[in-house]
C-alpha cells in the first residue's frame, strides 16, 4: 500500500471521527432533555430513572472526549506517513 493510500485512508477515518463525535454530542443533548423531561413528569419521584439518564449522560460525555485524543493521534500518524513517503 503506498503512503498516499494509508494518507486517504487515515483522513477517511478522521471524518469517520469527526461524526461519530457529533453523534455522541447530539445523543448526550437528547440523553439530558429526556433527563429534564423525565424529572419534570414524575415531579421528584423515580429517582432511579433519573439516575440511569445521568449515568448515560455521564457516559456520553466521556465518550464524546474521547475522539479528540484519537484524532489527534492519527493526525500525527498522517505526518509521519507524509514524511517517510516523502
């Protein structure tokens, strides 16, 4: 495989990235309006309903950070594989 298709093939899957955390941070928007929406009907009761949402809301959260690291790294990667074609 020559260092122009491993390049493709790693900017493909930044934008793979890029989409998987605006996914992740559109889940975790819904994830807290059906928190806001779930403790607004049962007004205070249900307490472990509402604890599940913020466990997933936490999780999301976590989630959504991750991809910043990942794509940090392959961005180097793609450096490092323009600079050994080169």
């Amino acid at each position: 495989m020559s260092a122009a298709q491993i390049i493709a093939q790693l900017q493909a899957a930044l934008r793979k990235l890029e989409e998987t955390q605006s996914h992740v941070a559109s889940a975790g928007q819904a994830a807290t309006e059906a928190r806001r929406l779930v403790a607004g009907a049962l007004e205070g009761g249900s307490g472990q309903l509402v604890a599940q949402l913020d466990r997933l809301i936490q999780a999301l959260s976590q989630a959504a950070q991750m991809p910043a690291g990942t794509k940090e790294q392959v961005q180097a990667t793609i450096t490092r594989t323009k600079a050994l074609g080169n």
